[in-house]
C-alpha cells in the first residue's frame, strides 16, 4: 500500500512539474510572439515614416524645380515681349511723364474756373487725345485694312485744345511757363503717335501695299466699264437684267478694249438664249421664228450675217441699220455694204453702232488678201470657226459679204 502511494505522488509530481514546464513555454512563445509583433510594428512605422520623408522631399524637390521652371518661363516671356517691344518700353513712360506733369495742372487750372468739379478738365484736355491715339493703335491692330483718319483727326484735334489750355495756365505766369506747359501736355501724345500708331513699313511692305491698290483700282474701273457697257435683257414681266460680255480686255480710262492675251481667246460672244450663240444671234433667230422658219437651214446653222446700211445718219454719227440679208447664192448679189470695203467702224460713243465692231481702232482699209492671212492666223489660234460667215465677220470686224467670201473660200464654195 505504501508502495502504490509512493509511485502515484511521483506520477502526480511529475504531471505537475510536465505541466509547469508547458506553460512556462507557452508563456515564453507567447512573449516571443509578442516581442515579433512589437519589432515588426516599429519596423512598419519605420518603413512607414521612411516613405512619408522620401515623398515630402520628392514632392518639395519636385516643388522646387516647378517654381525654378515657372521663373524661367516667366523670365523667357519677358525677355521676349521686352525685346519686341522696346518702342513701347521707351515711349511709355514718355507718356506718363507727360501726363503725370500735365495732368495735375489741368486740374488744378479747371478748380479755379469751374470751383471743385474743375478737376474734370484734366479728363478733357489730357485723356482725350490719349483716347483717341490709343484708339489708333488698338484699330491698327485688330482692323488693319481699316482707315484710321477720323482717329487721327481726333487726336489733332484734341493736341491742340490741350495745348491750348496749358499755354493759356502758363501765360499766368508767364509766356516761357506758357510754352513749356504746352510742350509737355502734348509731348508723350506726340512721341506715340510718330513711334507706335505710324511705324513706318518696310520698302517691301510698301511695294506689295502700292501694287494691291493698283490691282483694286483697275479691278473697280474695269467692273464699272463693264457695267456701263452691259446689255439690258427685259423679260416678258418686265423684269431686267443686264448680260455682260466675258472675255480679255484692256482697261482703259473710258472704254474696255478686246485684246487677246496669251493663251486665251478674244472676247467670245455673250450667251443670250438657250442653244444660241449670242444676243444678236437669239435676236434674229425670234425674228426668223416670229416670220415661220422655225426648223430651217437658217435657224438651225445660226448663222446670221448682219450688214449695215449707208446713210448720211451713218456718215455723219456712226449710226446705222441691222438687217438680215440673203446669202449670195439666194440675192444674186451683194448689197451697198457689202460692196463696200472693209474699215474699221467708229467708237460706240455715237449712237447705233454695231457693238461688235466698237473696240476696233484706226481707220485704215484692209484688202481681202489682209482678211485671209488674219483668217489663218486665227484659225490656227482656234479663235473662229471657219464654217460660219457670222464667226468670221465676228472675229475679223468684216463685212458680211467680205466674212461669206472668206467663209466659202475656206469651205471649198458656197453652201
């Protein structure tokens, strides 16, 4: 029994001293544990801390180097307006000398004439010749093409009330204050308008200023010739419209010459009717269609030949009758005019003269060997059609018996 006893406290003994030692370890895992968090905490606060300076000091280097760059740039746009504007650089405080010298007295001169509200004169004299020039130079600026004389009247004119006020305040004391009061009101306004509202241009700048004008003078002379020259269509309704003649021509001071450039034709006949050569062609073929030859030879060709008659009226004022003659194959022979030989017809400036024949100059004959070589030439131009008498008196300013011979000598014989 004492045996049993003994081995069971030893059991219990050593349960106890087992259990002693487990929680004596537990205890020191756990505190190893706890010390493992604790290092990895201020490790973390650290890294944390660390990261924090690392991005301050990047943000205030990053700070620094934006305000070191903003400087430059601010440094570089100021290098570069101070050096394309060194006239207002220099003026300007001109201007301000002036007017802070000029201004003052005005006021000061106004309070004796009009009591306290005087101070306003200053405004007057002083700030309306300023209005005005900086007004010239803000229209020169977003208007170029706009004219400024109004403005510069007005700086004129306000100059010269201003310095007109000051020399009356000085001659108080004096004429020499009077003058020197009157230079100074107008000296900053003087010095801006011959620097900055007037700069002189470059001799190319004048050149290609000289030849625009040139060109819109002689673009505005042309359309008025052109104008004045037009033809007047009258519809049923009575509605009018004017049809011009396009083409190439000399602009001169009272009249448009035909001329034929490089590469380009004479001026070709005016549409007048759908189909139709011209106005006189769409003329005739309604005064054909009005007698009931619609559909024939003659309506259908348009080729029409007009021929003017000879009268006192003619010889005397240029004037002269349209009519529509027969062809030869269908007279038998040939009118007065066509017997006539070929001249050049007088300026339209006379009442009834052919407008075909109005931009012709000089007078002398031309004989038929003259028609045939031009004939060719403007053939082998590609200005006439050599099948049309009408073409051919058209291009030639040739009678109508002079333009069919032409015609049926190059088509081989009459048609």
């Amino acid at each position: 029994m004492t045996t049993t006893n003994h081995s069971w406290a030893a059991t219990r003994a050593a349960e106890r001293r087992e259990s002693r030692a487990l929680d004596a370890r537990l205890a020191r895992e756990a505190a190893d544990a706890a010390a493992q968090r604790r290092i990895a905490e201020q490790d973390a606060r650290r890294d944390r801390d660390r990261a924090d300076r690392e991005s301050a000091e990047r943000r205030r280097t990053e700070q620094r180097r934006a305000r070191t760059a903003a400087r430059a740039a601010a440094r570089t746009r100021a290098l570069t307006w101070s050096s394309a504007h060194v006239v207002e650089l220099l003026i300007y405080p001109i201007a301000l000398l002036s007017f802070a010298l000029a201004a003052p007295a005005m006021a000061a001169y106004g309070t004796t004439i009009y009591g306290p509200l005087g101070v306003l004169l200053a405004g007057i004299t002083e700030l309306g010749m300023w209005a005005f020039a900086l007004a010239i130079v803000a229209s020169r600026h977003q208007t170029p093409d706009r004219p400024v004389v109004g403005l510069q009247a007005g700086v004129v004119l306000f100059s010269l009330v201003a310095a007109s006020m000051n020399l009356l305040h000085g001659l108080e004391q004096g004429l020499t204050a009077g003058i020197v009061m009157a230079v100074v009101s107008i000296a900053g306004v003087t010095a801006h308008q011959l620097t900055l509202a007037g700069a002189p241009r470059s001799r190319a700048e004048r050149r290609d200023a000289h030849l625009t004008a040139l060109v819109e003078a002689k673009t505005d002379r042309a359309r008025r010739l052109a104008v004045r020259d037009a033809a007047a269509t009258i519809g049923t309704d009575g509605t009018a419209q004017l049809t011009y003649r396009p083409g190439t021509y000399q602009v001169h001071r009272r009249a448009l010459a035909a001329t034929t450039a490089p590469g380009r034709h004479g001026a070709p006949p005016v549409p007048g009717g759908e189909g139709r050569a011209d106005d006189w062609d769409w003329a005739l073929a309604a005064l054909v269609e009005g007698a009931d030859c619609v559909g024939s030879r003659l309506t259908n060709d348009y080729d029409y030949d007009l021929d003017y008659l000879d009268s006192d009226l003619d010889d005397d004022h240029g004037g002269g009758v349209a009519v529509l003659n027969r062809r030869d194959e269908e007279s038998g022979g040939e009118s007065r005019a066509d017997l006539r030989q070929s001249t050049p017809p007088r300026s339209s400036s006379r009442g009834g003269v052919d407008p075909d024949h109005d931009l012709e100059t000089g007078s002398t004959p031309r004989s038929l060997d003259d028609l045939r070589d031009q004939l060719r030439a403007a053939v082998a131009d590609g200005r006439v059609d050599p099948g049309s008498a009408e073409s051919i008196r058209r291009t030639l300013r040739c009678s109508a018996a002079r333009a069919r011979q032409l015609r049926d000598e190059t088509a081989g014989g009459p048609r």
